[in-house]
C-alpha cells in the first residue's frame, strides 16, 4: 500500500508537464506532391535545415502528365493542404510541381492551398522559380524539360507572360512520371548545356522529378552562369518564406549567394 501511494505522489507531482519548442522550432513547412512522385522528397530532406520540419502530402493524379491531368489537380490542392498539421502551425505550404502550377496559374494555387491552410504563407514550385530566376539576375533564359510539346508551349507562355526572354526551350516529350524519375543526371546535365547560348542570362531545368539537384552544381560551373532547378528553387523559396536564410553549399549560387 505505501509503495501505491508512493507512486501516487510521484504522479500527481508530474500533472504539470513540461513544453519544449519541439524537434522543428525554426520553421514547418509543408509540400502537396503529385501522387507518382519520386524524386522531391529526397531532395528536400537533403537539403533540411536543423531545426526546420517538412511535412508531405500527395494529390491524385495518373501516371501521364498532361495539360488535362494537370489541370484537375486544382480542386484537390485544399483538401490536400489541409491534411498538414491542422493544429494551424504550418508556416509555409507550396504546391510542389512545375507544370502543375504553371497550368493551374499562381494565383489559383495560392487560393487553393489557403483554403485548406489559411494560415501558411501559400507558394508553388513555378513561383518559385519565377522569384529565383530574378534573384540570380536574370531575363534572358533558355529552358530544359522531360514535357510534351503541349506543355513546354504553356510553359513558353508563362513565362514570357512573367517578364523573361525565352530564348529557347525544348522538352523530352516523356508523359510519365514514371520515365521522368529516371532520366539520368549526367544526361540531364549534358541536355541542359546543349540548350545554352552566350546571350542566356541563366539556364533553367524545368520539373521536380527531374534529379537535376545532383548534377545542377556541375551545369553552373561548366555554363559560367547562373543554373536554376526547379526543386533547388523550390526549396530555396520556401525555406526563405519562412524565414530561413541558411547557405547551403554545393547546389547553385541561388542557394548560397540569395
């Protein structure tokens, strides 16, 4: 009975518990990835911060990206977005596809993604780009895609729509996802520099599942200028969102030098 009732103090002792910051005090953020994605998580979780959480979420989508597919992601972006940490502490939410956003447009993504998480900063990988693309100083660009030419004509578009030159851009014509994911990245680096010209202020290498973040280093240094990515943007952006400024070496001047 003592040995009860000992117990029983220690109890009633501990009642009033104790709070820390978390595992994630700097930040949390949150990404609604394309169901057949494959590549974006590992990019992100390689480039985290200390201190700053990512959370993940998908959208349905067939493995065939297309103007249509994309385009039906919009009604799902809320519903989505809600699912991440609906106690209200998300800081940043960003839908993670380039073609999707560009498709969908910036500002019907941001609204979506507020439905759902009304109180994050809301983001997309094509705004991402777009803010990168003028940090680094650049108008003219040349473009690099796995997309259908339906796509890269969108993307053209949106593009030029948004203040820049495209001087060129030309896609794999891949409709999977599944086939992008595993282009290789020595190829993707040697397709990239085959698109650059003297006049380009920068390269950019269109789409998340394109695994340009292990080689896009490689393509800056060889091009001497300015390389963006769409996943080396989107984790740029986002993290600067919530007011992480971290270098991170190894992945582009915009991750070091913005």
């Amino acid at each position: 009975m003592d040995k009860a009732i000992g117990n029983g103090h220690v109890a009633s002792a501990l009642q009033v518990v104790r709070f820390d910051a978390g595992r994630h005090p700097r930040a949390k953020i949150g990404y609604v990835l394309l169901a057949t994605e494959q590549t974006i998580e590992d990019d992100i979780m390689a480039l985290r911060p200390s201190g700053v959480g990512v959370h993940f979420t998908r959208a349905a989508i067939p493995d065939s990206i297309t103007s249509d597919s994309l385009a039906a992601q919009a009604g799902l972006l809320a519903d989505c977005a809600a699912t991440l940490l609906p106690d209200g502490s998300l800081d940043v939410v960003c839908y993670a596809c380039t073609s999707g956003s560009l498709v969908i447009g910036e500002a019907r993504v941001a609204a979506e993604l507020n439905r759902g998480a009304p109180g994050a900063r809301a983001t997309s990988l094509i705004a991402g780009v777009i803010r990168g693309l003028h940090a680094v100083g650049a108008r003219r660009i040349v473009v690099a895609t796995p997309y259908l030419d339906e796509i890269n004509t969108r993307e053209a578009d949106y593009l030029r729509a948004a203040g820049f030159d495209v001087l060129d851009i030309q896609g794999l014509n891949l409709e999977r996802d599944s086939d992008m994911v595993r282009v290789a990245p020595d190829f993707i680096a040697e397709f990239a520099l085959s698109l650059d010209r003297p006049e380009a202020d920068a390269i950019f290498v269109s789409c998340g599942a394109l695994r340009t973040l292990d080689v896009v280093q490689k393509i800056e240094e060889a091009a001497g200028k300015p390389v963006i990515a769409s996943n080396q943007a989107m984790i740029w952006d986002t993290l600067r969102l919530a007011g992480i400024a971290d270098a991170i070496p190894g992945y582009g001047r915009l991750l070091t030098a913005h």
